[in-house]
C-alpha cells in the first residue's frame, strides 16, 4: 500500500480499503488560559452571543448577551467590555469561558488556518474577560 496526497487530501491506493484516510484539518481555535480553578465550576461557565442587525458589509452588533453562571453575570456588567466585544464578535461568532479542573480556557469559533489571524481588538478583549475570571477565581480561594 503506498499512500499519496491529491488536492489536499491523503488517500491509500490500495483497492481493498474502502475507508477514506484523511489527516489533520486546516482548523484551528485560540484559547486564552487563566491557571487556577473553583469549587462549583458552573459558576464559570459562560457564552457570549451577539444579536444582529443588517446583511452582508451593513451587518453590525446591536446587543451583547452573557448566558451562564455568576461569571456571566460580572463580565455583561463590563461597559468597557462591551465595546470590544461590539467590535470582535461579528469575527469571531461567540465567546465561551470553559473552566477545567485547575485551569479556565477562554475561546471563540473554529477558524479555518486562512481565517485564523490575531488582532489587537481580540486580545483585549480576551484579556478583559481573562481578568475577571482571574479577578473571580482569586475570591473564591
């Protein structure tokens, strides 16, 4: 069996094998991690979503909503936030906050590696919010 890459897939040529072998995907996703973690980890579970206005180069954010636990609820209080997200959430879809067992993972969509860029807006955002978890997890030690 030889193996051989055609149009970006890798293929066997081997006639008995049916099954398609395909390698990595070109998809790639930015996490921001805050080390450290909590008692009740649902109170660090969030999503970011954005409400809509217009098509196409006239789409715009109309509101910032925050759904989840007690994090949810301090980052949507952030007016400074908010306007970065106004700025960044029409790139990057929505915005989850993710605790783990000692860490918190801070990530939007994937992004084909085309796609995947990062840019000032972003990170300050993704910092703003990193903040207040950190802000949130040194609490409740």
């Amino acid at each position: 069996m030889s193996l051989v890459r055609e149009s970006g897939e890798i293929s066997t040529r081997d006639k008995n094998n049916t099954l398609p072998s395909y390698g990595a995907l070109d998809y790639f996703q930015m996490h921001f991690i805050v080390m450290g973690g909590v008692s009740n980890p649902s109170e660090l579970v969030a999503k970011c979503k954005a409400s809509t206005s217009g098509h196409f180069s006239k789409k715009h954010v109309v509101s910032v909503d925050w759904e989840g636990g007690k994090i949810a609820e301090i980052v949507s209080k952030d007016q400074q936030l908010e306007s970065y997200l106004r700025n960044v959430l029409l790139e990057e879809g929505e915005i989850y906050i993710d605790p783990l067992e000692d860490h918190v993972r801070v990530y939007g969509k994937w992004k084909h590696q085309q796609e995947l860029r990062v840019y000032e807006e972003l990170v300050q955002t993704m910092d703003r919010i990193c903040y207040h978890v950190k802000e949130f997890v040194n609490k409740q030690r």
